[in-house]
C-alpha cells in the first residue's frame, strides 16, 4: 500500500486490532455515493488512536482510488483566530485537490 498520508504510528505493522473500528468506517465509506452514510463522530480520550485510524482511512480510501476522494485536516489543539483556521483549512483543501487532480481524480462540491 503506497501511504500517501505519513502515519504518526510510525512503522505501518504497528497498526493492530483496530480490525472492527476499520470495518465500520470502511463499510460507511461505501454508502456515501450512493448517499445513504450519515455522519460519524469519531470519540476517545487523548491518545488512544483516533488520529491513527483516520490517517489509515485516507491512505486507504487513496490507494483505492475509487469513488470517494480522502480529505484529512487536523486540528491544532492551540487556540486560534477563525480567520487564520479557514485560510489553514481552504489552503489544506486546495493542495489536496491540486494532488487529486494530477492524479486524474476528481472531487466533486456539492452544494
């Protein structure tokens, strides 16, 4: 699997029993362009593993290359203006849009 995302866990392999949790976001991925997927919230205490397993998601949903197009944004725990936090997260999008498209993906907006 080529990992377009950079993993904080380090060494792939130590991704382990999560094997559930990947299964039901896999299975919501799936519903979503045929839009039956409702929101996830995704809740747990610091450090045990959220950010790990969405950065497994969207190296996934990249490898696949398939409908659905990943777009990961981390929030920093530091207070911030809005301001600065949309120009951070418009800037974010664009990049990763630019890097879909180079790769023949699309995105589609829907408003």
């Amino acid at each position: 699997m080529k990992y377009a995302l950079e993993e904080r866990i380090g060494e792939p392999s130590l991704f382990c029993g999560r094997k559930q949790e990947m299964e039901l976001l896999i299975n919501w991925v799936h519903q979503i362009p045929i839009k039956t997927a409702k929101s996830r919230a995704l809740l747990g205490r610091r450090k045990c593993g959220k950010s790990a397993i969405m950065q497994r998601l969207f190296n996934i949903l990249w490898n696949q290359n398939g409908k659905v197009i990943p777009f990961y944004f981390e929030m920093r725990d530091d207070r911030q203006w809005l301001l600065e936090l949309s120009d951070i997260y418009y800037r974010t999008f664009m990049i990763e849009k630019v890097n879909s498209l180079a790769l023949g993906l699309s995105i589609f907006i829907q408003r």
